[in-house]
C-alpha cells in the first residue's frame, strides 16, 4: 500500500504543474510562429513529453482527492498573436526554459520519496537534459548559439602556495579560475538572454504596469551583463558574441500579462540561485561580496513582481501548510 502524499511530495508537484503548463502554452505559441524544421522538430518533441508529464501529475493529484492546480491554460496564450521574435530565439527560449527544468528536477528529486513520485522527477530530469542537449546542438550548428570562452589547459596537477590566492579586495586580483569563470559566464549568458526577452515581452504587455516593469527588468539585466562582462575582462579573457535578437512590429501580445509575470518571476528565482552557486564557488573573495549585492537587486525586483501579481490576482496561492488531522 502506498504512504499519502508528504507535503514535500505535493508542493513539488503542485509547483511543476505550474511551471510546466506555462511551458505547454509557450510551446504551443512557438509551433504556430515557426515553420523551420530544425526549430519545429526539436519543440514538437519537447511538447509531446511535457504534455504527458502533465498528466501524469493530474493522475497522482486526483488518486490522492487533491484538487488540481488551475495553473495555465488557453487564456494565457494567443494562438493568433504574429511572431514576436526571430525564430531561433523560441529555440533559445526553450533552451533557457530545459536549462531552469535541470536545476528545479534536481533538486525536486532530492525532496521525494515516495517511489512513483521519485520515478516522475526522474523522467522529466531526464527529459530536460535531453531537450537541452537538442536545443544546444541545434543552435550551435547554425551559427545562433555560443561557447564559453576557452582556456589553457592545465598539463599537470598544482597546488595553492600563497595566502594572495584568497585575496581580492586590498591586494591585486587574481585572474579567475575555471570554476569562477564558468559562473561569471553563464551569469552573463543568462542576462543576455533575459534583456532579450523582456524588452520583447515589453513591446506587447497590456497593463501599464507590467510594461514598467519588463523595462525595469530589461535594465537590471543589462547591469548584470555589463558588470560581470568587465570582471571577466578584467582576466584578460575575451567573451565570444553571444546571440542577438530580432523583433517584428506586432502589438498584440501571445501571452497573458500573467503568465509573463509568473515567467519572470520563475527567471528572477533562477538568477538568484545562480547567485547563491557562484558565492558558494567562488575562492576570490570579492566575487561572493558582488553577487551577494547582485542577488540583493534580483530578489528586491521579484518581490516587486510579486507585489504586481497579487495586485492583479495573478498569483495562484500555494496550499497552507495545515497539519493532518
């Protein structure tokens, strides 16, 4: 006999329900605006699974009695909008969207423990590693993708012999090392990726608000991307060009200003806990002291967001934590 659900159990599938029914409405949009087989072939695939997952969690919510989330349905996306951005960027809005689902069913996976439930984070843990993958190769084969930058590898084992190895705010700074490297990279990827996106998502919104805050959002990132871009400079290491993106003139909007909110709500989480990995990692000490002062930005712009959603009712209220009787 199965154990009842434990409230870890539910709230992450309560939550993947949210984030995946976003996912299916983005997917949905992206089939109807892009008619280029490499792109279509690899979100067909995605949508395909990503459907199946979500029924799935209605299958394990309703054998227990518990109610299914609303989370997002057809009024939150426009099947008739005109394409917003050039087509690869819905390959790289898709990309960013596998690359969130790794770091959430990693840690989704870690919460479970009732088998089939584990057995779920595991299938959809696999699935966004895959999609991922197809994302980056697809990308990277017509030219829309980037590499983070390459460096001399190492021939031999060394070890720290100076204490100057740890400094960073009186003494000369180090170059970076790898590991700092690869995380001041994908900071910078990721907010150049999101500047994209919200001025998009800018150009459409219906609430006055909201477009405020798309532009406030797009300005946040472009800091970030300049001020970790200059520390990696700084190394004497040179960024690849990372991918653009190319507007069209529409006005109407393929998502509701909900499912947007909630979009860049989940992004804003995401570059904090990318913050929170990079203090973590980071030897030279005034890398943590810039991304703690970096997630300070992010996590007061969310709580704004936040603020904007309740405002609107946007935000759907995850179940209290009420003890069993």
């Amino acid at each position: 006999m199965k154990s009842p659900l434990s409230s870890s159990e539910y709230a992450n599938l309560w939550s993947t329900f949210e984030k995946k029914t976003m996912l299916l409405r983005i997917m949905e949009h992206a089939l109807k605006v892009t008619n280029q087989k490499d792109i279509t072939s690899v979100i067909q695939y995605a949508y395909q699974d990503e459907t199946k997952f979500v029924k799935d969690i209605v299958n394990l919510l309703e054998k227990e009695g518990a109610c299914i989330p609303e989370g997002f349905t057809q009024k939150d996306v426009n099947l008739h909008a005109e394409r917003l951005f050039d087509q690869y960027f819905y390959l790289r809005f898709l990309r960013m969207l596998m690359k969130l689902g790794i770091a959430l069913n990693a840690i989704h996976t870690t919460m479970v423990y009732r088998k089939d439930v584990h057995d779920f984070f595991s299938r959809t843990s696999a699935h966004s590693n895959k999609v991922f993958g197809m994302c980056t190769d697809a990308l990277l084969q017509v030219g829309h993708g980037a590499i983070p930058p390459v460096i001399d590898l190492p021939k031999e084992p060394a070890y720290v012999n100076s204490k100057k190895y740890l400094s960073g705010f009186r003494l000369r700074k180090r170059p970076l090392n790898a590991t700092e490297l690869s995380i001041l990279y994908h900071i910078v990827e990721n907010n150049n990726f999101g500047s994209q996106l919200m001025k998009g998502f800018s150009m459409t919104v219906h609430s006055e608000d909201v477009r405020q805050y798309m532009l406030k959002g797009k300005k946040l990132s472009d800091d970030l991307y300049d001020s970790y871009s200059k520390v990696i400079r700084k190394s004497g290491i040179e960024l690849p060009s990372l991918p653009g993106a190319s507007y069209t003139q529409t006005n109407a909007s393929p998502f509701s200003d909900k499912l947007i909110m909630y979009l860049v709500n989940l992004l804003s989480s995401f570059g904090l806990t990318s913050n929170a990995l990079g203090t973590s990692y980071s030897l030279r000490p005034d890398l943590p002291v810039k991304m703690a002062l970096s997630a300070r930005d992010i996590y007061s712009f969310a709580k704004e967001g936040g603020k904007i959603m309740v405002k609107h009712q946007w935000m759907e209220e995850v179940p209290s934590a009420l003890k069993k009787r």
